[in-house]
C-alpha cells in the first residue's frame, strides 16, 4: 500500500503515522520526490484500513499495489534509482559501460583487456572466475585465484570490478569486488537471492533464460525485501524458437521494465547475440529503447578464449564501439 502525503504535511504528525503503522508491524518504504512524498506500508495490509488513514490531516490518498513486488515497484519509488558504484552513477540518465572477458584467464589477460577498455572510455571492468558452463567438462573458470586476479587489474586500473557469484557460501570471497553479478542461471537461485539481501553492495541480477519479466522483478524482491535496494536489472536475450542468435535480445524489455519498475536496466548484447558482429547494432538499440548501460565481452585474443570467444570483442572493435556508444547516448540524452 502506498501513502502518498499531502505537500505541506506536519512532520510530527507524519512521524506519528510512521510510529502508528510500526507499531502495527509493518516495514516502511519512504521516498521524497520533489511532487509527493510517499509512505510505503509493506507487509500484509488487508487489515489496514483505507478509511482511517484518508481521514488523517496528513494524507493526500492511499493507494493499494496490485504486483507482488513491493519495494521494486516504480509506484513506490517514483523517481529512477540511481546506484552509485565507486563514483559511477547507473540509472537516472546516467549511463556506464561494463566491459572485459567473460572469464578471467592469466593475470596478463585481464591486466592487458583492463587497461585496454579503459583506455576506450569503459567504466567498470567485467570477468567471470566462477563460471556457470553446461559441460562439466568445459573451463570452469579460476575461482579464487581469478578473483585475486581481477582485484590486481583493480588495482592497477582503478576500474570498479562485476564478477558472477555462483553460490552463498562463496559470499565472503567477494569483499572487494564492487559489483556481484547473478548470472541467468542463477536468477530464481532464492536462497542465494536472500543472502544477497543481506549484503551492502550492488547486486547486478541477470534474466533467466526463459524468465518473464515478472519474474525476473520478483527475484530483485528477493534481494530488496532482505534490505539490498541496490538491484540493477540486466536484461540478456531469452530463448525463442530463432537459431540463428544464441539468445533473442527482448529490447521490449527495457521501457516495459522501466514502466515497472524504478531500478536501472543495463542490457548485455554479447550473450544475447552470440555473435561479435551482432553486439554492436543491439548496443545501439538498447541505448535508443531507454537502457541504463551495457555489458560487454572484450578479449585480448578471442580466437584463444577459453569462454565465449565468438562474442568477445577485439580491444580494437570496442574501441571503435565505444566512440559510436557515446555518440549514440549522446545524442539520446539531448532527445530526452
Ligand atoms: C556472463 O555474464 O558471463 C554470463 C555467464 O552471462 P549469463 O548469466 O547471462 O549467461
Ligand atoms: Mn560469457
């Protein structure tokens, strides 16, 4: 339920509310917009009763929220979250760029892609060291030692780091990683969910496979609901009937979740497409439909790379990448 509060309320009245509504065991979600300020009554609110609260001096209206996600919802949260990550700002007209292997290799790999897509204007560094792959048999990435890896390139960049996390136990080896990614195996992992709730980082959550997208907001409840309200939504292609791309890029997904939703959404055209010739056209697209950011996949020597080498970039077509990105958000900035 959400109690939107008249523009000149008395604040000790307000607080009164608040007390009121604790006291009855509800959670409360406050936003103050420049318009409105709401109350946000989270919990079960069929008891609650409507007539009472429109009667108090403070109240504008109340209105009841239908979804079942609560706290991701754009109607409790009006304006855009804007998540800030060591500085760079994702959602609320700000725009990044995350870029770099889909798995950490050899320190020179990801020390030499590093210093290379930041070189090209990339804003946050991307590398997998715990891979979720269907073969049992395919490179599972280096684990810890590929997270040590990552922090070096850290280090010697001062490129904030997203890298996937496969399982709750792991929760402590990612420290001083700046930004846990989900992957879209992992997206209804719910007890992995709760325990990202309870942690104080960006949580970079990915659609499922064949996930909807009502799905995919309620996993972000999942985090939110344990108090992590830095949730980035990426959307990553889901599977159709096309063979002819790995995944389909869903750019519907993007203003409708935006519609939905007030977290940022950053699209990842590289597993969508499946193909390096298909990454740069999606980019575009997803910034035209609204999107908040991309993730790419850059490697040093794709042709080598022990993961999704045939989507990768070369340094040298994100480069050239980069330059069209920023004219093209750029240009879409100014259109907004
Ligand atoms: C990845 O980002 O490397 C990855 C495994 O992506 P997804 O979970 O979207 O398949
Ligand atoms: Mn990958």
């Amino acid at each position: 339920m959400i109690i939107i509060l008249k523009q000149n309320a008395n604040p000790a009245k307000v607080e009164e509310l608040k007390q009121n509504l604790i006291e009855q065991g509800f959670n409360l979600h406050l936003s103050e917009g420049t318009v409105a300020s709401l109350i946000g009554v989270i919990g079960d609110t069929s008891h609650l009763h409507e007539d009472w609260l429109r009667a108090l001096d403070v109240v504008d209206s109340v209105r009841r929220i239908r979804e079942p996600y609560k706290k991701a919802n754009r109607s409790m949260h009006p304006n855009d979250t804007i998540i800030d990550v060591c500085g760079r700002k994702i959602g609320g007209g700000n725009f990044q760029v995350i870029a770099g292997p889909c798995s950490i290799e050899t320190k020179d790999q990801i020390i030499e892609v590093a210093e290379d897509v930041k070189k090209s204007g990339a804003h946050l560094l991307r590398g997998g060291a715990f891979k979720p792959r269907t073969s049992p048999y395919a490179f599972q990435g280096l684990h810890e030692q590929g997270l040590d890896l990552l922090l070096e390139a850290k280090k010697a960049t001062g490129l904030p780091v997203v890298t996937e996390i496969m399982s709750a136990e792991h929760i402590h080896l990612f420290e001083d990683v700046d930004v846990i990614q989900v992957g879209a195996r992992n997206m209804q992992n719910f007890e992995l969910l709760k325990e990202l709730g309870k942690v104080d980082k960006p949580i970079l959550l990915k659609r499922g496979l064949a996930n909807t997208l009502d799905e995919l907001l309620m996993s972000a409840e999942y985090i939110m609901a344990g108090g992590n309200e830095k949730v980035i939504l990426c959307e990553r292609g889901i599977r159709t009937f096309e063979t002819s791309t790995r995944n389909t890029l869903d750019i519907s997904a993007i203003p409708m979740l935006k519609q939905r939703t007030h977290l940022p959404v950053i699209v990842d055209p590289s597993h969508a497409a499946g193909i390096r010739f298909m990454v740069e056209p999606l980019s575009l697209a997803a910034i035209a439909a609204g999107a908040d950011g991309l993730m790419i996949e850059v490697h040093n020597n794709p042709e080598k790379a022990l993961c999704d080498g045939a989507q990768s970039l070369t340094p040298q077509m994100f480069d050239d990448l980069m330059k069209k990105i920023n004219q093209t958000a750029a240009f879409f900035q100014i259109l907004n």
